[in-house]
C-alpha cells in the first residue's frame, strides 16, 4: 500500500492508502482491491472528502459483502465508535452508538447496563451502522421495532442529516437506503444510530430453536440475559464462525408469497414451514426450500452450501466473486423449478 494526496476540481484535499488489499475486509475472504482507502474515525472527515470522490462505497465489517473483484473508487471503512445513553424518558432508553461499533458488543453492552430490548439480536454479524441499512432481524425480531434516529453524512454535499424512523421506510431485510440505492452508491454514509429500548420489557422466545434451548437449560421465565445467552447458543450450532469457514451468514431473504401460493405449495410439499405475517402473506423458509433442492453441503467449485444449514453460503477455499454468483444462480434456478419461488440475496454485491 501507498499514501496518496488527491486533489479534485473542487480543490479539496485528502490523503488516502491506496491499492488496498480487501480480502481481509470481508467475511466471505473473496479477494479484491481498492483503488482508494479511507479509515473513517469521525464525521468530519466524511465531510472533508465529501466532494473529493463521486465513485465509493461505504465498508463496515464486510459481513454482507460479496465482493466481485476490484473496485476502481473509494472504500470508506466506517469505524466510528462511542455509546451512550442520550436520553430517557417514563416508557424508554434512548442509546446513541458509533457507525463503527461491533453489533454483538453494542447489544452485549446494552444488556450489562440493564437496558434489554435487543436481546433477540446477539451475536449477528456486522456493524451499527449497517444495522439499519438492511433492517436486520432474528427470531422474531427486527432493528425497525427499536429504531429511533440516525445520522448520516450527505456525500454528496458533506452536510449531516438526521432520519428518523418513518424517513428510513423500513421494510423486511430492507430500507430507504436499500430502496434509493443511496448505500450501494455511496449517497449517505451513517455514523451514528439512536435506539429506543423500552422500559415495559416483554420476552420474545417463540421461535422453536431458542424456546428449546431455554427449556433444555431449565428456564422457564427467562431474562434478557438468558434470552441473548441462548440465542447465541443457538446461532453457533447452526451458522459457521466465519473466522473458521467464510461466510456471510444467511445468503438468501426467506421469501415472502401471498395466503394463496403458500396454501398450495404447502399442499404439494407438507413439510414446508409458513410463517404468516398478515392476513394476505406469508413467509417461507429460504433454507428449507434450498435443502429440498438439494443443495445442502453441497458444493460448486470451491463454495457450497453449509451442512449444518442450507441457508449459508461458504467459501470452501480460494473462491472469486464470479463462485458465488455462479452458485447462486444454480441454486435460484433450482429452487425455481421445483417450488415457482424466486430467491433473493441478502449480500450487497460490489
């Protein structure tokens, strides 16, 4: 690597590394390299180098991340720390981070300080500040339910703007950022979310795998605590360290199909699981919709999907981007063919 002074027509000036190796920088461990680096610490340097580059992308952990090769642009690599309780009020907590704090410390942290809410979420993968980009969510419960606000920089202008939670129009695994295209491109660049976590705390433990591993430890009322402890339990049977196999968690969205389509693929396939959202859809397991395709701990090349879970998609070793698009598409086909379902990828692909 190499530093680098960029001077734009706007006469603004940055020093950044330059030919980055980003294989370390995301989970998957594909390779690629980075034309441009810059290790984000705080907001004002965002603002600095606003106008200096129109083609980036704002990096967190990389744990969503399917890198495609190089990238002939900016990589912003947010690590924006600090947490704090920024208020409260009668019913709620209102806890302010860093874009760049790890997740699972953050709600690990929260939990020390006696403030439950986000339990449900321990030990996902990834930053605070990609947390609200994707809406993330597990076992019965999503980032939308305990959002308050964020600030983001405008990159476009270098100017600092707060959204609250209606202005992020979340949706399932999506939001406004998703939806503009504003993360893909670079547009805003979090550095900081606010959560609210209420006061009037209520357990959620209807999910089979964590109802099973409580009562398998003899706990009938749980806590917050308990309720993280087996959670965390729970995701590291099923779902590899990605330390140990790369991987970027669950590949696919559990697809989402109206009362209709899933009464009758139920009928054709009684095993299939139905998780009905609202009176007209309905929400289907991606993971056993891809197992009954076949492609459980089966490989392609150098990735395949996970034994232990047919959701995950891993890298067996030495495997390009091209891999896993290539497995992917193998495995969209299939699942097509045998259920008339379309699959959708979680990752950002760059």
């Amino acid at each position: 690597m190499c530093l680098r002074t960029r001077i734009d027509e706007n006469r603004c000036m940055h020093t950044y590394l330059t030919n980055i190796d980003l294989l370390p920088l995301n989970t998957l461990a594909l390779p690629g390299r980075a034309a441009r680096y810059l290790r984000v610490t705080e907001a004002k340097q965002l603002a600095d180098s606003a106008l200096c580059e129109r083609h980036r992308f704002v990096l967190g952990s990389g744990s969503n991340l399917v890198l495609s090769g190089d990238f002939d642009g900016l990589i912003l690599h947010m690590a924006i720390t600090g947490r704090e309780l920024a208020g409260e009020d009668a019913d709620a907590w209102y806890v302010r981070a860093g874009a760049g704090e790890n997740w699972n410390e953050f709600v690990d942290w929260t939990l020390t300080q006696g403030w439950p809410g986000l339990e449900n979420l321990s030990l996902i993968p990834g930053t605070v500040g990609a947390a609200p980009i994707q809406n993330i969510g597990a076992y019965g419960l999503e980032i939308a339910e305990r959002f308050h606000s964020l600030a983001a920089c405008d990159m476009n202008t270098g100017r600092i703007v707060r959204l609250d939670r209606s202005a992020c129009r979340f949706g399932y695994r999506d939001s406004v950022f998703k939806q503009e295209g504003w993360y893909l491109d670079g547009r805003y660049a979090i550095t900081e979310v606010t959560f609210r976590l209420p006061k009037v705390w209520q357990s959620l433990t209807r999910y089979a795998d964590v109802a099973a591993e409580l009562e398998a430890q003899g706990i009938l009322t749980a806590n917050a605590r308990q309720i993280a402890a087996a959670v965390i339990a729970v995701r590291q049977r099923k779902l590899p360290d990605p330390q140990q196999i790369p991987n970027v968690g669950s590949f696919f969205h559990n697809p989402v199909v109206d009362s209709a389509t899933a009464d009758r693929l139920q009928s054709a396939h009684p095993g299939l699981p139905l998780y009905p959202q609202n009176e007209s859809r309905v929400k289907l397991a991606a993971g056993w919709l891809i197992e009954q395709a076949g492609w459980k701990g089966k490989n392609l090349g150098p990735v395949g999907m996970y034994e232990k879970q047919a959701l995950v998609l891993v890298n067996r070793g030495g495997a390009t981007g091209a891999d896993v698009a290539t497995l992917m598409q193998a495995i969209q086909r299939d699942v097509r063919m045998k259920f008339g379902v379309e699959l959708t990828p979680e990752p950002i692909f760059l």
